[in-house]
C-alpha cells in the first residue's frame, strides 16, 4: 500500500490549532468531534498512512487538560440503533468507550443523554446502569422548535432546563457513538449556562470529512458522501465562507443549512458570533498533511466502490429499495469508476461461473490475487482464509493445513450436537483447527503466524456472508465486499 498522508506532521498541526482555538475564547473550549475518535477505519481506509486511533493519539499529548463528555440520544437507546462497523449496539458502544479513553489515559467526565422524554424506558434503565458503575449521568431534553425557535431556545425554558454538566477541565471534547445523538446541542447547552454562570467558554468543531481544502469533488471528498448516504449528507461549496473570504471551501450541506441559526444561537449566548461561517468552525488540519494525492486518490476511490457493494448486501438483507446504491452508483458515474474495478471482484466472479458454486477472492498486500472456491469441506472464506495464509508463509499450496484427525470432530460437534446441517468449516473453525495444528505441525505454525498482514486486504464474495464468517473478518482487519445474493433461497436466515 501506497503512503499518502504524514501522520506525524498532522498530529502536531491539530494539536497547535487546537490551542490556538482555545486561546481564541481565553477560557473553557467545548470541542465537538464529528465522526469516530478512534477507530476511525474510513479515515485509514481513504488517507493511507493515517491510523485509525490518531485522533486520540493527539488528545494523549493533552491527557492533562482534556475532559470527555459522551453523549447519547435517548431516541438510539430505545431503538437499540447499532454500530454497523462493529456489530454492537450504542449504548455499549459508550462502555466501550469509556473503557478505551480511559485505558488512554483520559478523563472520562461524564455521559450526557439527549432528548430524554417521560416514557422512555431504556434511557432510565441506562442511566442507572451507569450510575451504578460510578458514571455521572446529566439529562438533555427536547426543545420545542428547535433550532429555529432561537428566543425560546436561549431561555430558561430551552437549554435553561437542561442539567448543567459539571466540569473540571478547560478542553471538553464531546464525543458519541454515532451522528445524530446531540453533540453540537450538549456544547450550545453548555455555553448557554456558563453565560449565566459568568464563566467564558467557547465553541469548536473537530470535522475531518469532508476536507475543506480539498475540490468538492476530489475523491477523498467524494467517499465521504459515499459513507454518509443513510445520512442524505450531500458535499457543497460553503456559501458564507465564499461570500465573506472570496474562498472556496468544501463543507456538507447540514451544517450549511444550520448556520444561520447557530449564528444567531451564538450572537444570543454569547453577544456576538465567533464565526463567520460553518468553516471557520472547524479545526481540521488534514488536507494540509496529504503526502501524496494520487494515494489518497485511489484509496478513495476503492472506498466508493466498498460502499457501494455494502449498500448492495444492506439493500437485499432487508429487501429494500436500492436507494443508497442507486446515490452511490451516480458519485461512481461522476468519478468513471466501475463495479469491477475493484481488482477482487472479477477473479471471484469467474470462479463461482467455473464451479457453479460460492466463490471468493482476496487480494494480498503485495498485489497477489488468492481465489477459492466452496468445498465439501470449507467454504469459500475458510479456503481462501487458509490459502491466502500460506501464500503469505511461502508454504507449497499442495500442503494441507488441516489435519482430518482435527477437522473430522469438529464436524461431528457441528452436525451431530449443535444441530447443524453444514458440515463445512467457518472461518473461526478453520482459525481453532489450525492454531491446535500448530502445537505440532511447523507448517501450520508458519501460516497462523502470518494472520496480522491480512489487515487491511480486501475480499470479495459472490455471496451474502453470514454473522460468523463477517464477523472474523472485521476482527482480522479485512475489508469485505459481496455481491447482493444469498447462497440459498431459504426465508430464515440467522442474524
């Protein structure tokens, strides 16, 4: 993989603008971080050479000055809305994330749940659970008409009635799980009764997508709306930073639609507004750490086509319109890309053609393309999974990995006491028999020894893949695409 970003050079620019932010205002700076603060795989995915836990690398060198708040909206909770990436739901992804800042050395400060209402049962029921484990909860409410009832909105009846969140730190970074869940309305909120409380605050954004210094359509940009469909994000030229500057700066058409009144929110809270546009809020430094475009290029274009195949696979498990595809197939036409441009795609296809059967291809980090088809004995995961790790290992492809006096009772558990009907191995089946293997077989040894260089391979199959095998592979680091088909026509499938 080609390196297309300076990772070092960004994480000492976001921290200096960062301080500059807070020097601007001379006092408490509520700092909201739009996307993933780790694990911030697309970032990684688009900018080669930036690491998913960058972000929270550069608040590391502020560990003494930096408050986490997280935020969750009462709404998630009751629908039990989930992280697609990782498969858990929001409310343990906020555990997850407490645990992680503080296992960084961060101050987690407390957990804000938004839009809380009278009858929700969840949001109670988590915030005693919080409480329980010593976390300090505080309740945000809805407001009606928000956001354009500015004068009722900036009153003791609006952000008055929220409960103030107690702070010890100057830099409060406010995080959640997922958009939507109140980060921006928790900040204003909290400007809101410092005011009252003559204390000085203030207000910034940490947004890495789009990229404001990038053209509205550079493909960096372009995957970003590619990411954000279910959202209806939609990239545009930010009109009143080209209307106050004479500059042209990329932003996303919410905060655009938003300023307004956030302007006059601020001018309200604050007697005059800090900003003159959605741009000037932000402190993002990315698009001045790109090493090499043309890295950066065609790592984003292979995101496009990622979201386009995994819009595909949603669209057919819940028998939906092809909305989301059919957004993302018109970014492919305005950046000429094609679906089989996605150098896994036609090598599985053309298997699965040969063999009438499910097919799947895995492209290695040294450009090889490793094939494998279904078997009596794996399917086409498990085999490209092990073939694809003695390629790494310079083990003989006629070598087998897996000996039968491992493989043959696994398969009697399987269909003789689980109740299964599938004799083939999984993927974590085939991972279990080969780490026994590797107790007394060198060859096997050899190729578990390899798994860390699958992270960040791309595979493709021509079948939906079920819980287990995906599951694996999002563990392993390994991107996965599939084409919109089920190996079977059966109506009940396990989620």
């Amino acid at each position: 993989m080609e390196i297309g970003f300076d990772r070092e050079k960004y994480l000492q620019m976001q921290a200096e603008h960062i301080d500059a932010r807070r020097k601007q205002f001379g006092g408490k700076l509520y700092l909201e971080f739009g996307g993933k603060l780790f694990d911030d795989l697309h970032a990684s995915r688009v900018l080669p050479g930036f690491a998913p836990d960058d972000k929270l690398v550069m608040l590391r060198r502020l560990a003494d000055e930096v408050e986490m708040v997280i935020v969750i909206s009462a709404q998630d909770l009751a629908d039990n809305k989930m992280r697609g990436d990782l498969g858990i739901g929001y409310d343990a992804d906020v555990l997850r994330l407490i645990d992680e800042f503080r296992s960084r050395g961060l101050f987690v400060g407390s957990v804000v749940i938004s839009h809380v209402t009278d009858d929700n049962k969840a949001a109670r029921a988590f915030k005693r659970k919080l409480e329980r484990q010593g976390v300090k909860v505080y309740r945000h409410f809805p407001i009606k008409g928000y956001p354009n009832d500015v004068a009722h909105i900036v009153s003791p009846e609006g952000y008055g009635r929220n409960e103030y969140i107690e702070t010890s730190r100057d830099l409060v970074v406010v995080t959640a799980p997922g958009p939507g869940s109140g980060k921006m309305a928790t900040c204003l909120s909290q400007l809101y009764h410092d005011h009252q409380r003559g204390i000085s605050s203030g207000y910034a954004k940490f947004e890495t997508f789009p990229i404001w210094n990038l053209p509205l359509d550079h493909p960096v940009n372009v995957a970003y709306e590619a990411a954000t469909v279910d959202l209806d994000d939609v990239n545009l030229i930010d009109p009143f930073h080209l209307r106050t500057y004479g500059e042209s700066c990329v932003n996303y058409n919410r905060d655009v639609e938003v300023f307004p009144v956030l302007n006059l929110l601020f001018e309200q809270i604050m007697e005059t507004s800090p900003y003159a546009s959605p741009t000037d809020m932000g402190v993002n430094m990315v698009g001045h750490c790109i090493s090499d475009d043309d890295a950066c290029v065609a790592a984003s274009r292979q995101e496009i086509l990622r979201r386009y195949y995994k819009a595909l696979a949603h669209e057919r498990r819940e028998e939906i319109e092809p909305e989301q595809s059919e957004k993302i197939a018109l970014l492919m036409g305005r950046m000429g890309i094609q679906a089989t441009d996605r150098p896994v795609v036609e090598p599985a296809l053309k298997v699965a053609k040969r063999t009438k059967g499910p097919a799947a291809a895995i492209e290695l980090p040294d450009g090889r393309i490793i094939t494998g088809k279904t078997t009596s004995l794996l399917g086409c995961c498990s085999a490209i999974l092990l073939d694809a790790l003695k390629a790494l290992a310079g083990i003989d492809d006629g070598v087998k990995l897996l000996a039968r006096e491992t493989v043959v009772p696994i398969q009697e558990v399987k269909t003789r006491h689980l109740g299964g009907r599938n004799p083939r191995l999984h993927t974590d089946e085939v991972l279990i028999a080969l780490a026994v293997g590797a107790q007394h077989d060198d060859n096997a040894r050899r190729a578990l020894a390899e798994l860390p260089k699958l992270r960040g391979c791309d595979v493709h199959s021509t079948v939906i893949l079920g819980p287990v095998d995906e599951g694996i592979f999002r563990n392993l680091g390994v991107q996965v695409t599939s084409e919109p088909a089920y190996q079977t026509k059966k109506l009940y499938r396990k989620s």
